[in-house]
C-alpha cells in the first residue's frame, strides 16, 4: 500500500544532503554568463560581450531551411549526419589542406558538442589535457566531467604556446591530449605554418592527440588558415572541430562537425548516438546550402569585419595597450596600466559607461589584466562603444 502524501512528507528516509555530483559542484560558473546576467532587459547598454555575429543568416540559407519545413522534412537523420553534408564538408575541407573521406566526418549540435564528445572519447581517468590560456570557457569544465585532468598553459603576453613552453607542461604531466583553437576566443591570435608545426612536434613528441577548434577558420585575415592536421603525421592525431555558427552567422541553428581519424570517430559516434541522436536535420539543409553557394555573402561579413578590427584597435590604442587580432571578431586589450582587475574595469565601464565586455579572467588565470572586446555589432554602436571606453579610461 502507498502512503498518504503527508505521511511521505513527515517519514520515511532522509534524502542524500549531495544530490548533485561532485564534478558538477566543483565547475566554476561561466565567467561570461555574469555579465550577461547584469545586462539583461537593458536597452541603454552596448554589449561588446556576445560572440554572435550580428548578421542574420544568409538568405539563399535561410529559404533552404524555410522551403525543406515546407516539404514537411522534419525527421530524424542518420547519426552521422546527411550524406551530403558530411560529403561536401570533406570536399570544403581541402581549402585548408586536409584530404578526408565522408567517413571521417561526424554532424554535431554546435562545436560545443563536438568539444564533449571528442574529451570524453579519448580520456580515461586521470589523463592529462593541455589547455593554452586565456582560452574558451569549456574545454577545462568538459575535461574535468570526463574524469581528465586540464593542465593549464599561460601563454601571456604573446598568447602563443611554443614548443618550449608545452614541452615544459608536458613532461610535468605526461598529457594524453592538447586543445587548441585559432584563430583564437578571446585573443583574435592565430597561428602561422611555422607555428603550428611546432605544436605538432610537440604533440608528436609526446604522443598527444590534438583536438583543434577551428570554429573561426573562415575569419582568418592576417594570413590563410591552414589546418594542423594537414601538416605530415598529424591528420592521424588530429581531431578537426568546426561549424557554421560563426562564418555562416548560424549560431542558433546549432550546427557543427568533427573530422577525426576513424577509431576516434567511432567513440565519438557512440556517445553522440546516445546524448544527441542527430544534428537538427534542417540545420543540417542551411548548412549544406552554406557550402554550396554561402561564399559571396561570408566575404561580405569578413570583409565588414576586418573594417570594425581596424577601427576599433586604432581608437582603444589611444589609451590602452592592444594588439591586432589575426581573425575571430574579438579584441583583448590590456588593462593594466588602468591600475584595476579585470572585473573591476569591466563593471565599473559597465555601470559608469553603460558598455558591457568580459573580464580577461574568465577565460582563464592568465587572463587577468585583460577584457574581451566583441566587434561582432554594427560600426554605429562600435564606434560609440569605443569612445565611451576612451572616455572611461582617460577618466581614472
């Protein structure tokens, strides 16, 4: 017999005070998600924090995706992802040097799966991962989820993991994999050939898999973006993650993919089957339209970039130390000479100045002492951005 519903209440067991799991309780918040939360439902604000593009989705995309809703095609797909998809993302690769075949390539909801998936295919308990910061937010919470150890690697001033410095890291930890993403979130740093091919020495050296973010490929300016895994000995340790979310302007269609040696992808596959079955299939049409005939409007939107980068650099260095980014739409300047924290500086610009941007910290240690800067909004509000942050700081 079942007990009343007040005799359930008063006895009975006592539930477990750790009802969430250990590894969850241990992640630190998102960094960034602070600030968005102080700057919700405020018009009065100009957000340089969001890394969105502020383009709407290409048309000739978007009527793809309207027309395939109209023929009712809302089912499930393969795991892997349409045929098509994964042919035309195999063919699209080799403009950045990779030859691979359909059969590498997995469709996943956003590179955000595709970075869980590829930690949690590869790592046992305890492995090592090494992570150059400052960095995205994930890769370090997802490699603790998994059981992993992230092993963090400053790379400030320059933001560039040498081979000296992550030989260093990894004869302290003996790390099963290294991610690395350029250009880079929230640096704008890239990497040139000769650079890449010493994180591939490294990598080689110590039997490392190298899992490479390269969701701003296409937002490449200062030289061409060249895949790590296209360089000798490396497409067999290299997994390859990238999307539409940012190139495409696609980022709530949640769309990406990974091209990853065949054993890897087989993993990869197992977990995705069972968190996400498949990618949303008419994001998986939009994407397909992206490929075929999205290169004249994704010129239009790197080359509008390339105009806010060189606007807003030259303004903020009249007061503020900052580098030219080599792609992504992010800005890092330092803030040091302002003699506040990172998060100091950005709240107090944010309730002085009504301009919101990430503190340097939240994207790792080494961070501090920087904000990140999105030019990802229209050149009217970057150019009043830029001169309420000017004012600020001739202010202190």
């Amino acid at each position: 017999m079942f007990c009343s519903s007040a005799t359930r209440r008063t006895g009975g067991s006592q539930l477990s005070h750790e009802r969430v799991s250990r590894r969850v309780q241990g992640l630190k918040p998102s960094g960034i998600r602070r600030f968005f939360e102080l700057i919700i439902g405020r018009d009065d604000v100009i957000s340089l924090g969001v890394g969105e593009p502020d383009f709407a989705v290409p048309w000739r995309i978007r009527e793809e995706i309207i027309y395939a809703l109209e023929k009712g095609m809302t089912s499930y797909t393969s795991n892997f992802g349409l045929k098509e998809l994964r042919e035309a993302i195999s063919e699209y690769y080799r403009k950045f040097g990779v030859e691979c075949d359909a059969k590498n390539v997995l469709v996943t909801t956003g590179v955000s799966e595709g970075v869980d998936i590829a930690l949690r295919a590869i790592l046992n308990e305890g492995d090592g991962v090494l992570i150059p910061e400052p960095c995205y937010v994930s890769y370090s919470p997802l490699t603790s989820l998994t059981g992993g150890e992230a092993v963090a690697i400053p790379t400030t001033p320059n933001f560039r993991p040498s081979y000296e410095l992550i030989n260093e890291y990894a004869r302290l930890t003996k790390p099963r994999a290294i991610v690395i993403n350029y250009p880079n979130n929230p640096t704008g740093v890239s990497y040139s050939k000769k650079e890449l091919e010493e994180i591939a020495d490294a990598a080689i050296e110590h039997d490392m898999i190298v899992i490479s973010d390269e969701i701003y490929a296409e937002l490449s300016y200062t030289f061409k973006h060249i895949s790590i895994a296209s360089l000798n000995g490396m497409q067999e340790r290299t997994i390859i993650l990238n999307g539409f979310s940012k190139a495409f302007a696609m980022t709530g269609l949640r769309i990406g993919y990974a091209i990853a040696p065949a054993d890897i992808l087989e993993g990869m596959l197992k977990i995705h089957q069972y968190c996400m079955l498949c990618a949303p299939v008419t994001a998986q049409i939009g994407a397909l339209e992206a490929l075929r005939n999205g290169e004249d409007e994704l010129e239009k939107m790197r080359a509008e970039y390339i105009r806010r980068r060189n606007f807003f650099v030259k303004r903020i260095r009249k007061v503020l130390d900052i580098k030219m980014p080599d792609g992504a739409f992010y800005a890092f300047p330092s803030i040091k000479s302002a003699g506040l924290s990172s998060e100091e500086f950005a709240e107090r610009l944010l309730f002085e100045k009504n301009v919101a941007v990430v503190p340097g910290n939240a994207f790792g240690e080494c961070g501090e002492g920087y904000i990140r800067c999105a030019y990802a909004v229209d050149m009217e509000k970057l150019r009043d951005a830029a001169d309420r942050i000017v004012e600020f700081v001739e202010g202190l």
